[in-house]
C-alpha cells in the first residue's frame, strides 16, 4: 500500500486503492499545532481519532448528511470517497475560544447568541489566513451559491453534533470543518471530526480536545479515550 501515497499529511496518510473513486486514509500518530510549530509523535493517538471520526460520520450518513466516508477498515485505516477537497477550513463557534477570543479581547466560554460561521483558507505557507466571502470569490474557490451552501450544512451538522454531544455531558464550543467536490461534483463533508478539529468542554469545563496539546494541559490521549468511551451512550 506504501508505494500508493497520494498524499501525506500532518494527522493523516492518504493512500490510492484499487477501487475507481475510493481512497484510503490512514491516521497517524502524529499531533501538531500552530502550523506544525510544535509536533509530537503521541502513541494511540491515531487509533483513537479513527475510531472517534468513524463513528461520528457513520452517524452524520445516518443522519443524511452526505460525506466522503464509506467504512473503517482497521485500527488506523478507512475508506473514503475520493473528492477535490475545497482548500478552506470552515470554522462554526457556539462559544467564544481560540482565535476568536484573542481577536476580539473576550473571554473564552461566552456563549454566542447566534453560531457564527468563518472561512479560512486553507494554505500552510500563507498560515491559514481568515477569509471572507467576497475573497472565497476572489480566489475562485466557490460560489455565492456553494458559500451559502457550504454554511447552511455546517450549521445542520452543527445542531445534529451539539445534540450528540449534550447528551454525554460535552459542551461543543467550535470545531472545523472540510468539505470536497466528489465525482459527481456535488459539495460533501470530506477530513475528519475528531478532538483535534473541535473543542470539546466537560461540566467543569475541562478542556476535551486538542486544547490540552496545544496548551500544555494534559496527556492528549487520556483525555480522547474518554471522548471515545462517552460516545458510546449517545442516542
Ligand atoms: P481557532 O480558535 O484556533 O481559530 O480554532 C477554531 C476551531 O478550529 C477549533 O475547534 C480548532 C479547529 N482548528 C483546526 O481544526 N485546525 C486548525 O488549523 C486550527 C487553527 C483550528
Ligand atoms: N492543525 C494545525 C497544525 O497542525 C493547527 C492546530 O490545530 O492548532 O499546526
């Protein structure tokens, strides 16, 4: 499978098969923040996040959200439909947290009247500038249409994973978003949704999520497998 790298990237290989239009991905043990700034090499990690994302997207298909994700295969393996990933990162805040809080001068944790929806645009050199609409434009990367497209299915899926997540005690403060064009150039939700790509609260407010790599916090692994073994009570 090795010699079929499409693609390598910071939490995820992703390999060609044998299969016209299915790829394989394969997740790693790898945790980065800022950009690759600071990189480990954390053992289970990848274990942990394909199941996590398995099973959240198994759910979102269920829940008739279209996806890129056809069935994991093996600890660290999937399948996934082939698409031309859209190179933003579509971000949905319930709280305020992260980039947004620094922007802004607010506190984390404020919980934000209506969910707000922000592009970044996806581009390691340029560091993921934020973006809006008229630049989403301006880069030919979509249109009117597909935007607001691109930010009514984030604000379903939004609701489908807040209720997900409620039930098991988790606040879900932000998380992002990728979505690609598949063979038939309809707009579906590719990537992954795992800890790394959302922020996660417990009661307490303990930060669930990558939040304790990036910050220094905790063990990321400890703090996944429970992610993992809450999810098991959702309805
Ligand atoms: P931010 O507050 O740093 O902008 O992050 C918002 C959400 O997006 C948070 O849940 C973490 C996630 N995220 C990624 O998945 N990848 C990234 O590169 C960044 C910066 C944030
Ligand atoms: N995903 C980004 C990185 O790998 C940043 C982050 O998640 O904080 O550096």
């Amino acid at each position: 499978m090795s010699n079929n790298l499409l693609y390598s990237g910071k939490a995820k290989d992703i390999f060609a098969t044998d299969v016209e239009g299915v790829i394989l991905a394969r997740y790693k043990d790898q945790a980065t923040a800022f950009n690759g700034v600071k990189k480990e090499q954390i053992a289970g990690k990848g274990v942990l996040n394909n199941k996590i994302s398995a099973f959240i997207f198994e759910k979102l298909n269920a829940a008739g959200v279209a996806t890129h994700f056809i069935e994991k295969i093996s600890d660290t393996d999937q399948l996934n439909k082939k698409v031309n990933i859209i190179p933003l990162e579509v971000v949905l805040r319930n709280y305020t947290a992260g980039s947004f809080s620094k922007r802004f001068g607010v506190e984390e944790g404020i919980r934000l009247d209506q969910p707000i929806v922000e592009f970044y645009y996806k581009n390691d050199d340029l560091d993921d500038p934020f973006i809006n609409d008229e630049h989403v434009k301006f880069l030919k990367i979509a249109s009117d249409e597909e935007i607001a497209f691109l930010k009514e299915e984030t604000r379903r899926i939004n609701e489908l994973l807040s209720d997900w997540f409620r039930q098991i005690g988790l606040r879900l403060i932000d998380f992002k978003l990728e979505f690609g064009f598949d063979q038939d150039g309809r707009i579906i939700l590719a990537d992954e949704f795992s800890p790394d790509n959302c922020r996660l609260w417990d009661a307490e407010g303990h930060h669930m999520d990558k939040d304790v790599f990036r910050r220094g916090l905790g063990e990321l692994t400890d703090v996944y497998q429970i992610v993992w073994e809450k999810l098991q009570a959702i309805k």
